[in-house]
C-alpha cells in the first residue's frame, strides 16, 4: 500500500489570523509540505490541476518536476490532470518528460476535473465533456505505446506519421489512474484498459464510492486483465489530527466552518458521520481509515487531503508529524496483515519495467539515422514490437 497526500491548491483565508497568503507564499509552502511528506515517511505526493482563482496549479508538471529534484524517493502524481481540456498530445509530451526527470517516480490521474467554465476558456464544449474524456484518453494511450501514430477523431486535427518526444522511459509509459466522483462510465475507461480508478471519497457517503469501485473490479475483470481482486483502485480522504479528540475538533473547527468547499452547510460532526473526514486522535484516524477496506476492498493507495480550508504551514507541518509517526506506520502494519494474497502492490515504473522485461534490458528509444523527421518525411522513429493500436469502449 502506498500512503500519501494530495492538494487541490487552494489558496484561502486562514479564519483564525484573518491573512490569506500570497500566491508566492501558498506555492513556496506546497514545496515545502511535499518535502516534508517525504522527510516523516509518505510515497507520494499529488497536485491537482486548476485555471481559475483560488487555485495556484495551473502547471503540474512543472511543480512535479521541481519537486521531484528536490527529493530521493516521493512518486509524484497529479489529482488530476485535466484529460478534456488538455491536448493529449502536450499531455504525452509534458509527462513523458517529467518521468524521464523524476527518473520514473511519478505517475498520474486524469479527470474531468471540477470547473465548469474551464471548457469554453481553452475552447471545448461542456456538454462533449464524456466523449472528450474517451476519446483524449485513446490518442494518449496510443502516442505512449507506438512510435509512430496515424489517427483521426473529432475533437482535435488529425495526426499522420506523428511521434511524441520524448519517447516514455525504459519504452513503458507512466501509469495512469483515472479519477471519478461520480461517472460509471469512467470506471469503465479505467478497466478497458487495465488502468487504475481512485475514488475521490472525500464528499459524498462510501456507499456512492463503493458501487463505482465494484463496478470497476467486475469490468476490470471483465476485460480480462485479472481477476476484480487484482484490479488497481486508490482513495481519497481528509483528515485533521490532534493528540486527541477534542484539541482536533477545536482546532479544526473554524476552518471547516469557513471552509469553501463545505462551509455553512452541515455541522462538522454530521459531515464526519456521513464522509470518510476524520477530525480526532491518531487512533481515530487509523480505525476509520482501516473502515475503507470493508467496502472498497484491498487497495493499492491511500491520500489524505491536509494542506487545504486556510490551515497555515506549520499546522499542515504539523498534521504531516502526526501522519507520519503515529498514523502510518500502524496503517502499514494493520493493512499488510490483512491484505488478500491476490492483491497485488501498487504499480511502480520498476515494476512495470519488470512486467515488460523480465530480466532482459529495457529499450531505449532513439532516432533512426536518416529516417527523416515528422515535418519533411518520415518519422525517425521505429514501432515497438509490441504497439498495440487499441480502440476506446463504446459506452
């Protein structure tokens, strides 16, 4: 199981000292949580994907990358990547690089995302918001797997001959979760093509996450890439966490109840009772966190949201502390003690590398001399044995 923390880069005011931070100082601070998760023990850090105040995250990979030079052994991931919006031939580009940079630690997720008005500024129609997400996703997976790509759709021009540089690491592309709240249909993306789900599990009751995460295992296995216990699912979560009950609550409650996403609606132990939010001692935490197994069965990785509502760094510094030596470690232990043998781990470059390889070198993709180019003939590049043109579920 990997354990870790994602952001959604929300810049906003702190309830309690009435400052809200800069733009300079909230994104001077992200670097210095993610630094931090990896300091006191965590796998992975993730940043979301916005265009629109109050959210700084408007380029992730460029976050990714400089955090990824900064530390040894984080995977660094998106949350998510916006699949519609995005032109999935500068998605290819942009994360094949950043996994050349990170040296492999990283993968990503993509979504939808949350943002409505999103689609008009970067010239998309709202209302093909499913059928984008299919269709960018099928020319990702294909730039990623062969060398040279002829394709045609209805959302972008068409491409003849076209190579995506850089070429993935080691020829295996990154692995890919893609993220849903509430669509069916993207669960069933996910499993066509054996990739990961995550379920956000932040807003709504386990029941709703629980049907989506079942539905992926049975199409997962449907598609014949395991059996549903060896299909790839992460989780969402938020947490706040004092030495014990009661400091937790009163320290976190201001911040909820100014908080944007769920201010001014239900009371803060009504939204714990009906979410996956913990708000209390580290054991707290721990026994409700060990609660998500029972209905989304083993899986493969664990976020926490920490850094957002207003909570100033050194509480999120602070929370990262407890998370890390007193949270973690007893997840870690709980977790593999009752883990199916069936279940495999979560997915790593290494491991993918493994699957591809075995024992033998992986490929080094490299231009062939005077093949020529994408603008004045050919590509320069050589399929891979294995390319696989693969076609997207009709839904």
């Amino acid at each position: 199981m990997q354990y870790g923390i994602f952001s959604v880069s929300d810049i906003t005011r702190d309830p309690v000292s009435g400052v809200t931070p800069s733009e300079a100082e909230r994104i001077d601070a992200i670097v210095t949580i993610a630094k931090h998760a990896e300091e006191v023990g965590l796998d992975v850090f993730a940043i979301g994907e916005h265009h629109n105040p109050p959210f700084f995250s408007s380029s992730p990979t460029t976050l990714l990358a400089h955090i990824a030079a900064l530390t040894e052994r984080l995977t660094v991931t998106t949350s998510t990547t916006l699949i519609t919006t995005n032109d999935p031939v500068r998605i290819a580009e942009e994360y094949a690089m950043l996994q050349h940079l990170s040296k492999g630690r990283m993968d990503l997720m993509l979504g939808r995302g949350n943002t409505g008005p999103v689609y008009p500024w970067f010239g998309k129609d709202i209302r093909q918001s499913l059928p984008l997400a299919l269709e960018n996703y099928n020319l990702l997976h294909r730039l990623w797997h062969e060398d040279v790509v002829d394709w045609e759709g209805h959302f972008r021009t068409p491409l003849q001959g076209f190579t995506s540089t850089p070429r993935p690491l080691d020829d295996v592309p990154p692995f890919v979760w893609h993220g849903s709240i509430r669509t069916p249909e993207i669960a069933e993306q996910a499993a066509y093509y054996g990739n990961g789900f995550f379920a956000n599990n932040i807003f709504w009751p386990k029941e709703h996450y629980a049907r989506l995460i079942a539905f992926y295992r049975e199409r997962f296995e449907h598609y014949g890439h395991g059996t549903a216990k060896q299909a790839i699912v992460g989780l969402g979560g938020q947490a706040f966490i004092a030495k014990n009950s009661q400091d937790a609550k009163d320290q976190f409650r201001p911040y909820f109840n100014e908080a944007p996403v769920y201010g001014n609606g239900p009371t803060m132990e009504e939204f714990t009772e009906a979410t996956p939010l913990t708000v209390g001692s580290p054991q707290e935490v721990i026994d409700k966190t060990l609660t998500f197994r029972e209905w989304a069965g083993d899986y493969q990785r664990q976020l926490f949201l920490m850094d957002h509502a207003g909570l100033p760094l050194k509480t999120v510094l602070e929370q990262l502390d407890l998370l890390g030596e007193e949270v973690i470690p007893v997840l870690r232990k709980e977790t593999e003690a009752r883990k199916d043998p069936e279940t495999p781990d979560a997915p790593t470059h290494a491991s993918l590398v493994k699957a591809k390889y075995g024992d033998a070198e992986p490929r080094q993709p490299r231009p062939n001399a005077n093949r020529g180019d994408n603008v004045t003939g050919g590509s320069p590049y050589q399929d891979t044995d294995d390319a696989v043109a693969a076609e997207y579920p009709v839904l």
